[in-house]
C-alpha cells in the first residue's frame, strides 16, 4: 500500500481535474445560454485548493467495498461541490461574515453577495444533478439512496439544520451533549455521508453499512474537535481563514467546553472509536485508519 | 370533466395539506435533532398561500399519461417546496430585496437574513428528498429521472443561472430573444419540468415527452408575459407583493420590449401553441388547455 498522504494527494489531484471538468464551458445538456458570471463564481468557490477530504473518503470507502473507482470520484465530487456550497453561504455576511477562505477573498467578496447567494445554489442543485448520472453507478437503486441520503445529510435534519442551532446557540452556554449534537449534524453529517456512500456504492450489506456509519461518527467528531482546536492555536496564514472567530463570536465548541488538554484526550478517544468500526475489514481497511489518525491530528 | 377551476382548488387544497405533513414536526429518519426555528421558517415560506400550479400541472400531466396521482402529487411538491426557495433567496436584501410576499412578510423580514437562506437551503435540499422517495414512484430509474431533470431545471442551465442572467442584465436593453432566453431559465424551466414530471411518472413515450416539453414551454413563456404585465399594471392588494418593481428596477421584459398589446397579441399566440402541442391527446388534455388559458388570463 502507497502511503496515506500518497493516496490523499492522488484523490486530491484527480478531484480537482474532475471538479473543473464538472464546471468547466461545456454547456449540460439541455442548457439554453450560459451565465458566465455564475459559473465563474462556482469555479471560484470550488477549484484551486482544499484537501479534498471528502472525495478521499468516497473514494477509499468504496475501494474498501470493491465499488468502481471512477464513480465513487464522481459521487465523491459531487458532494465535494456541495461542501463548497455550504461554505459560500456559511462566508456571507448575514452569516459567519468571513473575507478570506482557503487565503482567497470569499465568493461574495470576490463577486457580490447576489452571486455568492447563486452560485451556492447552482453548487447544491449541480450535486444533485451528478449524483443522478449513469457514471456514478449502473444501478439507479444505488444512485437514487445517494440521492436520498445525501439530501438527508445535507438538509433540515443534517447539515443545514446544525448552522441554524449553532447561529441559534451563539452567545449561549451548551451542554457537551448540546455541542455534540449539533456538530454532528452541522459538519458529522457530510462526513458520516461519505463514508456511508462508498458502502452504498459497493452494495454492501446492513452490517457494513453500520460499521461504516460508526467510523463516520467519529472522525466527523473527530474532525470538528480538531478544527476548534485550529481555531484556538492556529494562525491565519496556515489556515488560510481568519482564526479566533469562534470564541469572538462566543460559539458553542467542545474546545471550549472541555479544554484544550480534554479536547485532545477526546480526539484520542475518538480514534480508538473509529478503529473498533473498522476492526471487521482488517488490513484492508488500514487506509482509513490512518485518515482518522489524519483527521485528529491535521494542522491545517 | 369537473370545471378547471374545481381541480386547481383540489390540487391547492391537496398539496396545503401535503406540504404542511411533509414540514411537521415528525423527525425525518436520521435526524439527530429539529431545528425548530428553521423549520417555522420553511413552513412560513411554503404555506398558507399559493395556487399551487406547479403541483396542479405534475398532477394533471400524470393524469394525462395514467400515472399514479398520489405519487405525482408528492412529486409536485416536492417541485412546489423548490420553487418556494426560489422566491425566500429572490426576496433577500442583495436580490430583489422584497418585504412582502403572498401578502405575509418575506422570511428574512419575519425571521432574518440568516435564518431566510438557511431556509431556502433547506427547502432546496428537501426537494430531492422528496423526490428520491419510493411513494414517488415504484421504479427507481424513474425518480432518478426526475431528480436528474429537477436538478437541470433548477441549476446553472435552469432557473439560478437565469436569475443570475436577470441581475447581470438590469438597467441594460435586451433584444426580445435575449428576454426569451432569460425567462425560460428563470421561470421556464420549472415550469417545463413540472409537464415533463408527469410524462416521466406515466412513462410515456420519447415523442409524448417531446409534445409534454413544447406545451410546458409555451405555458412558461405565457406565464412570465402574465406576471411583467401584472406588475405593470396590477396592485399591489391584487398580488400579494409590491407592484411595479421591474420598472424601478430596470429590468428586462417582454412587455416593456413589445409594449402592453404587443404582449397580449403575443399570449394568445402562446396559448395556439400549447393547444398545438396537445392535440395528439385529444380531450383527455382539455384539462391542461384550460390552465394554458388560466395562465395566460391569471390577475394575481
């Protein structure tokens, strides 16, 4: 096996390839003129940078699985671009009111809020729109559950719905449990989708489905603990954000609620979690093992 | 036949009932927790209002071609809740900045700017939730279908690139074909895939799509004729929202291109090609001649 940060820069390059392929001036099908001011936007807010963590764990989900390489890069794409959308609107300033992202000016700052407004849009409908394609996978049945469970992951009970109760919980004092409720549905859900549609793509079966949705749980935990300890320690040029915006804002994190030194015991925790999910696939699943190891420990 | 008029209430009166089920406040599966002020939010965009005649055309396209009504309904909602973001994200401050919709305050005037394009997000979101539901539609290639095309219709090609379009082109002329282009994204374009809906639920044939497509896009184009000359020369009682914001604004249409009797001269030669379109059904599609007529003649 090539080594972990191997297999994340191949899907990392390969995504971006795909990624402005997906958004590049070949009209769809069906399109009647094209807004070039629209798909500049979405270009600026997809290409030129990211870890393409989610791809990466389509992709090596679904190696796990057997399921073919190119659409599980497809569907990890896919929802790539919807990731991007939730980070345009997240930018705007009648939200998290950020400048910078990925050390790039934000969609809105780059364009105008109208356009930022649309191109999050077009980025959540076009995942959509991918995840329905043939080349994702020859059985509709699979393609439709992505369909479902994306949008799922993605909406009121999921994503969308966790940045309404973090904006609702600003200044206000959580519960641990409080605060890990709504990560999990705020960032945990996208990430338990990944993980979960290389299973779906591979057919796999209820027991591995739930394997995979238990290592999903806890790198996305994981993932956002790590994230608020960035937040607290890191700087600006690495981030490539503005860093200390949590705690201005007086937001909700475990960081703040358990301690730096609690917060990493957690993350220790939380691999050992993500370890005992993955325990049924062997070596096999070694890849993903050191993705959570990744996750905890990621500096940027 | 009962009269025309009697089944659009039927569909209206279906589709409230529908939409506010699919909005209630029974979790969806998976949901960690409710976010309840994004869930008023939706409710307060979606109901309480409307004709519901993206619902009425899935249902009576289906009818059409025999389909199941009661999974074309939830198709149709599904279309209705994605039409209903449409206009939460076209009401914010940096799009039309619109206080008053359907005669209620807009989402971001009743709640705020955040909570209105998490909403929109939201309702965008469960459009393909809905969709991808097995009550839908029994055949999974046929709700793939339908997602495929939603997404089409809604995206870059569709409805958000005409938006983007419109803004790009405010307070600069446009040939008439130019404005023909641009309103058959904006509002063609959900308005053809509510015809072709219940074609693909009916399974029809390659040549009835096409007739489904035709009849969609001349009731889109006779649609948007309708609401520019409502807005020139309806109130704003009459329509529930301020009237004669496209002058203010500049904006490009159809009746300031060819003036008020250009652009009735111009529906009624609309309506001639819808009924063109349907005459291989014959008077099975009475029904959808009528509401071509509706459209065309509709004072609010």
């Amino acid at each position: 096996m090539s080594s972990f940060a191997d297999r994340l820069n191949a899907v990392a390059t390969e995504s971006e390839a795909l990624l402005a392929h997906l958004l590049d001036d070949a009209p769809l099908a069906g399109e009647v003129t094209r807004p070039q001011r629209l798909v500049a936007a979405m270009r600026h807010a997809v290409l030129g940078g990211g870890k393409r963590l989610r791809p990466f764990l389509v992709v090596e989900s679904a190696t796990l699985f057997d399921a073919n390489r190119d659409g599980a890069l497809l569907a990890g794409c896919a929802l790539e671009l919807l990731h991007c959308y939730s980070l345009v609107h997240d930018d705007l300033p009648a939200m998290d009111d950020d400048d910078l992202r990925r050390g790039k000016p934000t969609v809105h700052k780059a364009y105008d809020e109208a356009t930022a407004i649309l191109a999050g849009d077009a980025l959540l409908t076009l995942a959509f729109d991918i995840l329905a394609r043939e080349e994702v996978h020859a059985d509709a049945g699979v393609r439709i559950a992505l369909v479902r469970e994306l949008a799922r992951a993605a909406g009121l009970g999921g994503m969308a719905g966790g940045q309404m109760l973090d904006l609702a919980a600003e200044g206000r004092a959580l519960s641990e449990q409080e605060i890990v409720t709504l990560q999990a549905m705020k960032t945990g859900a996208l990430l338990r989708f990944a993980c979960r549609a290389g299973a779906l793509l591979g057919q796999a079966n209820a027991t591995q489905l739930a394997a995979m949705e238990q290592y999903g749980a806890a790198i996305g935990e994981a993932f956002q603990i790590a994230d608020d300890l960035l937040d607290v320690e890191g700087d600006a040029a690495t981030l490539g954000k503005a860093a200390g915006k949590d705690a201005e804002a007086g937001k909700a994190t475990l960081v703040a609620a358990l301690g730096v030194a609690g917060a990493r015991a957690k993350l220790e925790s939380l691999i050992e979690k993500s370890d005992a999910a993955l325990a049924p696939f062997g070596p096999k699943a070694d890849i993903l093992r050191a993705a959570a190891r990744f996750i905890a420990e990621r500096r940027n």
